[in-house]
C-alpha cells in the first residue's frame, strides 16, 4: 500500500496529498530503514527519486537522506528489486483473503472482547491484531467491547492498561462499548428463556452438578415450571439469601458428547466484589458464554475471531443465537499461541506477580505485551510474527527464537553501536605514540547508516581491552583498534592463564586490511559511564507443563543476572526505551538512566535456562581470507557450524532426535510401502516425512502414536513427496517396531545421550565417508530390556527412556 501511494507522488501535483501520503510512509519508517526488507531495494530508490525531503517528517526525512547517501556512493549499483510486484508481507505471511466465511468488502465487524482481569499478554495481543487486520483488509471497523461481568477478578488497573496497549499496538477502534451495560437487556432475554423451557433455576452444589455433568445425569431441578424458575430467577437479580443458592442453566442437551453443551451456567450470583464500573448494582452477572454471542449479534459483529481453546463452545454458541432468535455471526478459529517456558494462564501470572517472582506485570521476564516491548520487542516485528500464522489452526508450542530473529531484522539497521567492558575482564593496554590526554573525534554511529549521525569517540595512551581479546594475542603482532587504527603489541605481562597488562605502540600508519584481529576498546579516562549489563533468561525450568503439574513447581532461579560494565562516554546521551547494539556484542535497550542499566535482546539464537549466553560474539575477530581460500574457509566453517570440524563421526549429539507425535498418516500417492506422515514435533509447522512402514503398519496404528524422530535430516524427494526426518524403528525377532518414547514424555523434546552434550548439526552431511548418520548406525541397538541404546547409552527422555514393545539386542534404523 504505501509503495502504491509513494509511486502517486510525482502525480499528485500540489503539497497537501503530497503530505497525506508522506505521513504514511512517514510511520512506516518509524521502525524500518527501508521500505521493503532489512535492505535497500529498486523501490527505495524510485520512491526517493519522485518525493521531496519533508523534513518536518523526521522518519521520512532520515530514510529520504539515507537513500540518497546511497545513491551517491554507489551511482552505478544493480540494487535488487524486491517484492515490489508480491503481496506486501514477508514470504510465509498467511494470506488474509477467504478466511472470513461470506465476508463481503465494507461490510465486515470484528471486535476484540477482553475481560479486565489483567495485562494483555503477547497472546491476546495475537487476537487483537487478527481482528484488527481482518477487518481493515476488509474495509470494515473492529469493535472494543469489555466482557466485565466477573467482579471479583476486574479492575479498572486492567481496564485503562488494555487501552494503553491497543494504542501502543497502533490498534484502532470503534468507541468502546462494555458487556456490563447491557446486563438489563440480558436479563430480560433470560426471562424469556426461562419462560420459554430453554432455562431454568438450580440450586445443585458446583462440585454435585460437576458429578452429574460428568455423568450426564440431569439435575432435579430440570423439569421445575417455568413459573417458579422465573421466581427463582428474580430472587437472584435481587442478592436474595434465597437467590444466593440459584444458577440459570441452559437446558440443551444431558447426554451430548460436547460436555460443553451439558445444560452449562448461563447466569451466577455476585455479592462478594463490587463491580469496577457499577459498584453494587447488580447481584446476578450472565457468564461469557451466554451474553458473548449475544452482545457480538446486537453489536453487529459480522465475524467473530477466537482461538482454538474456545472450539467445545462453537456449538454453544450457536445455539444461544438460535434460541434467543438472534442473527447468526460467523466464528472464525484460530490456534492459541504457546511459546516453551511460557505460560499465559492470566490466573498462573498473577500468581508469578503476587508471590514476588516478578517485579509486575512489565517485568521484561514475562510474557505481557508491557513484558516483551520492555525487553526490547519493536510492535513491527510483533505484527509481523502474528501475520506469519494468520489464523492458522496449527497448534503447537513455539520457540521464541522466530520473533526475536523478526526483531533483530528490524532494529539492526536502525540502532546505533557503542562500547562497553565487563569490569572483572578488562585489562589495560599502554601505547605509545598516543596522545597524552585523551583526545576526541567524531565517529559515526551507525557503520553502514552515516545519517543517524556522529558520536563523540575518545583516544588516549593507555585503553582497556577485553580479557578473552587479550589472551589470543602474541608478541609484536598488529592489532586493529576498531574505529582508530592500528596497534602493535610489544609486551604481554600474565598472571597465571590471565592477562594481566599489555603495552605497545600505536602505528595509525598501518593497513587494517593486514591485521587478524579487530578490536574494540575504551580509553583510560574519568568520564566513562557505569553500565549494568541485564540478561534474562527463561522463568521456568521446562518447555512445557504436564496437565497435573504446576508450573510454579518449577521457577528458574537464575532468571536474572546483571554483569557491572563501563561504557563509552557518548553513551550518556542515551534515553530510556533506546536500542543499542554493543560493538561485537549484543543488542540492548535502556531500562533505567540513572543508573544505566541495558537489557539484552534477544537475537533468535537459543539461551540456556539461566540467561547466560555467553557465545563467541564476544571473541576478537578474525580478518576473512580471499579467492581460493575463502572458498576453503567458507568449506570449514560451514563444517564447523555442523560441529564437523571438531567432533567425530559416530558423535550422537549430532542427530537432532526428538519426541513427534503423528498427527496425521495417509498412503504415499505413488510407492505402496510408504506411509506420508505430519509429524508434531513442537514447531510451529509439523514435519513431513515418508516411512517405509505400509507392510507393518496400519493407518489407524501410525496415527496418534508417539514416535522418535530424527528431524535435522537433509530433506529428500521419495517418489515425488518431501521428507524431512526418519521415524526410528527397531528389526527383530518382534518384527518391525517404532521406538515408542514414554507417554509422558514433552512433544519436541530432545531426546540425551549421557556424556554426549554436543549441540546437533544443523543439517546432517550424506555423502559417503561425510554422513554422521553412516557412522552411528553400527551403535544403534536395543538392549536386553528393550530399551534403544547408542554404544550402551539409553535414549533418555524427561519422563524415562525410549523402547520397543519386544525386541531385545536388535538394530535401529
């Protein structure tokens, strides 16, 4: 859309629609560099080239002088095109159109219905962009209406914090509109339930009628007069000590499969809270699933949006509309997000806030929409992670590493980089031929991105160095001091394995290109700006929870760690909620000023549990080599990514194996052995694979089982399907047999090895005398009780180890 109108521009022929549509791409800017990706494109430059500069629009303005900074350095450049003539998005986003059943253009209602009982978490943030995004693609309007008929649970906190939010998320709306004021209405529909046989007044005890749902037995009161469940009712509307022992129930149907449907609460007595909005008013509140549907039908919502978790109640919901004779809304599912050591039951992080685990619901450790953008998540990227799924129904607990990589993509080009030093790894370097004081030069802020301007950058004779730096040097080699020049050490004074000093001498003469290490550095100096570096990691110990386990169970201790630093000087010009980058370092944002304190973003590569991801980004770098030898390095170090260059063959940590569920088991179209299966292996997507299991195997066997999967495999064409892992399986006097993992066991887990914790390749290597999976295959046996072993070692899982139903001492393959 915004390309279109930057593209109308050199038409438009006088300043003020000029205006309007530079105000647009104005806020597109806000958080990008370009306007289509994290690079320059063939679009940047036309749209450049038909705009003015606008400098009263900052954005636009400093996108505008960058392009055109671009323009001039590289006159002749082949800039790529773009997707410039694609639907706008990134390549997997979902495609929005035919998702809404009957949706016709400016005709369609959405609405976004929280209830006020706490901050919005990333996961209600995912319902409100749907809704939002569904009825903008349409031309339609998305509605805010609060379901606050549950007193002792709401606040006006909730409230007000909900509204901040959609503004934060760039979410407009029609004005807001509040379930509790339309509670006379609803009892006047109930009424006419009650009268009609489609309602009546119980007085069973909740743990009793839990007993008879169960069972399908009806209750005694069921078949009461219509009369005397309308007394009963009234009693209730009045907080009676008598209406204080009824319920309204719906009579649908005692014996429906759906349980949902088993004559479920519609109205409920409450006398202990007042109302955040109404006070004591009212005594009796209808439940969600009564005046929802009914509120989405009167307010005109043409399509309502929820997840999956709703699913049992879609049936009830259309029969409240029917049996109150009100028009029929499209419900449109969508899968509920989970993310690995995550949870988003808002009763389960109330309980993370009162007992003290977190400091409030903004605490940048939780999964509010306060939490991540505090932890340094822009709101693009987050739009853009929830257009990637749409309202896909695939549910699976996801890894954060998705929305963090779309994160580093959006602010990497647009953050500007400093310096800073661990305090206990810092060690001193003397130069000569340094200045004597410390000395100041611009330097810019951003290495590829001069408009974001110049920072004040200091010299002097004596810097600091980083500890890990220090160690890999050697006497009278050159150095780089990044952004200075060139250094060469001429003494190196240890402490044991540390570095204690270095000295040398400063040679600005020298050729960078020449030099194997770049380094980053601080002078010597009064000035320098105390820095607490925050790592955060997971606030729970396991992926994912058992449904009689409570997650409180298990609290990751080491949740926080901060790391005393000192910083460059220009970096007391820093401002809360700015982003950073910290030279070969990672990224951050400013929590607090005085004291500075940084949070580290995450970047999409994994942590462990404690936050203590400390990888080699921190190492002095290397310079690269050229021609024939880059291609070797390039060679190397794509091996020693797949962990090749330092671990053998037979190595088992390096098979990713994990614990998949079949979700779904068909016959292959085309070779009558093998089965198609989609496997759930806790990613957002499952895996696609082909077992040669037809002849062993029924369909109704394959589907549901729990499997041991193998899912870093080079992915391959059998017969014209894609597979993209190998289900293990064990041969033996048994016959064929799947690896069957414990039933307890987390989908997606890794299946361990003792004494083998290496970190799996990427994609396993299968050419000959290259193919780890050749290697290991000779070791792969079951034990004498069944149990898979690798040289021994049992295939180990959270909940026990992994077997076969009876084949002892055979190979696996």
């Amino acid at each position: 859309r915004f390309l279109l109108q930057s593209r109308a521009f050199s038409g438009a022929g006088v300043r003020a629609p000029i205006m309007a549509d530079a105000a647009a791409l104005n806020a597109r800017l806000a958080d990008s560099s370009y306007l289509n990706g994290a690079g320059p494109t063939q679009e940047d430059f036309s749209t450049w080239r038909s705009i003015p500069v606008c400098p009263e629009l900052p954005h636009l303005a400093r996108w505008w002088k960058h392009i055109e900074s671009l323009q001039k350095l590289y006159p002749l450049r082949a800039w790529p095109k773009g997707d410039a003539g694609k639907k706008e998005g990134p390549k997997d986003a979902a495609n929005l159109e035919g998702t809404l059943v009957g949706a016709e253009h400016g005709k369609v209602v959405t609405r976004f219905p929280p209830e006020p009982s706490g901050y919005l978490h990333i996961g209600h943030a995912k319902a409100a962009l749907l809704n939002f995004t569904y009825a903008e693609t349409y031309g339609g309007k998305m509605l805010l209406r609060f379901d606050d008929t549950n007193p002792s649970k709401e606040k006006m906190e909730y409230q007000e914090s909900i509204v901040e939010d959609l503004k934060t998320l760039k979410i407009t709306h029609e004005p807001t509109t509040y379930t509790s004021d339309y509670i006379g209405m609803l009892d006047g529909v109930m009424e006419t339930m009650i009268l009609a046989g489609k309602a009546y007044a119980d007085d069973t005890d909740a743990d009793q009628m839990k007993v008879e749902r169960d069972a399908g037995t009806p209750s005694k009161c069921r078949d009461l007069p219509a009369e005397e469940n309308v007394r009963r009712f009234k009693e209730m509307l009045k907080g009676s000590d008598e209406g204080l022992k009824y319920c309204i129930r719906g009579k649908i149907d005692m014996q429906c499969l759906n349980k949902c449907m088993r004559d479920p609460v519609f109205y409920r007595c409450k006398v202990d809270e007042p109302h955040h909005r109404h006070g004591w008013k009212y005594k009796a509140y209808p439940t969600y699933d009564f005046c929802c549907a009914i509120i989405d039908s009167h307010e005109g919502v043409t399509h309502a949006l929820r997840s999956l978790e709703y699913s049992d109640r879609k049936a009830m919901y259309h029969w409240v509309l029917e049996n109150t004779g009100y028009k029929r809304v499209e419900l449109t599912e969508f899968s509920r997000m989970n993310f690995d050591y995550t949870v988003l039951s808002k009763r389960k992080l109330t309980k993370l806030v009162d007992q003290g685990t977190v400091t409030g619901w903004d605490d940048p450790r939780m999964p509010t929409l306060r939490g991540v953008l505090r932890r340094g998540l822009t709101v693009e990227a987050l739009k853009e992670f929830v257009m990637t799924q749409g309202a896909s129904r695939n549910t699976n607990s996801m890894s954060w590493d998705k929305i963090w990589a779309i994160n580093k993509q959006k602010i990497d080009p647009i953050i500007p980089r400093y310096c800073a030093l661990e305090k206990q790894r810092m060690v001193k370097l003397t130069l000569s031929g340094a200045p004597a004081k410390p000395t100041a030069k611009a330097e810019n802020l951003h290495p590829k991105n001069p408009d974001m301007g110049t920072k004040e950058m200091l010299v002097a004779s004596t810097v600091y160095l980083r500890q890990e730096d220090a160690q890999v040097l050697t006497q009278g080699e050159e150095v780089t001091l990044m952004h200075w020049g060139n250094a060469v050490v001429e003494g190196i004074e240890k402490n044991g394995d540390e570095v204690a000093s270095l000295s040398g001498r400063l040679n600005l003469d020298g050729n960078p290109k020449t030099t194997k290490y770049k380094l980053n550095w601080l002078p010597d100096m009064e000035g320098l700006v105390e820095v607490t570096l925050r790592e955060l990691g997971y606030l729970f110990l396991k992926p994912t929870f058992e449904a009689d386990e409570d997650p409180m169970d298990f609290i990751n201790p080491n949740s926080l760690k901060d790391y005393p630093a000192l910083g460059e000087p220009a970096m007391k010009a820093l401002k809360k909620g700015d982003r950073l980058q910290l030279e070969r370092g990672a990224y951050y944002i400013v929590d607090e000023v005085n004291p500075l304190i940084l949070i580290e973003i995450p970047d999409g590569r994994a942590k462990k549990l404690s936050g203590e991801a400390r990888d080699d980004t921190w190492k002095a770098k290397e310079k690269g080599p050229k021609g024939a030898e880059a291609k070797a390095a390039a060679k190397s170090g794509a091996a020693a990514k797949n962990g090749a260059a330092d671990r053998p063959l037979d190595d088992i940590s390096r098979l990713d194996i994990r614990v998949g569920r079949i979700t779904k088991a068909w016959p292959h179209p085309e070779a009558d052995k093998l089965w198609c299966e989609e496997i759930d292996v806790g990613r957002p997507e499952p895996l696609a694979v082909c077992s040669g299991l037809r002849d062993h195997f029924t369909q109704e066997q394959m589907q549901g089982r729990l499997v041991t999967v193998i899912v870093n495999m080079k992915p391959a064409k059998m017969r014209g399907v894609e597979s993209q892992g190998m289900v293990l399986c064990s041969t033996g006097e048994g016959g064929v047999e799947i690896l069957a993992p414990p039933e307890k066991a987390t989908i997606g887990e890794r299946v361990t090895f003792a004494g083998h914790d290496g970190a799996p390749d990427e994609v396993l290597q299968t050419k000959t005398g290259k193919a780890p999976l050749e290697a290991i295959k000779p070791h792969l046996r079951t034990n004498g009780n069944c149990e898979a072993t690798f040289k021994g070692v049992p295939f180990a899982t959270s909940a026990g180890p992994v077997t076969t139903a009876s084949n002892k001492e055979a190979p696996i393959s």
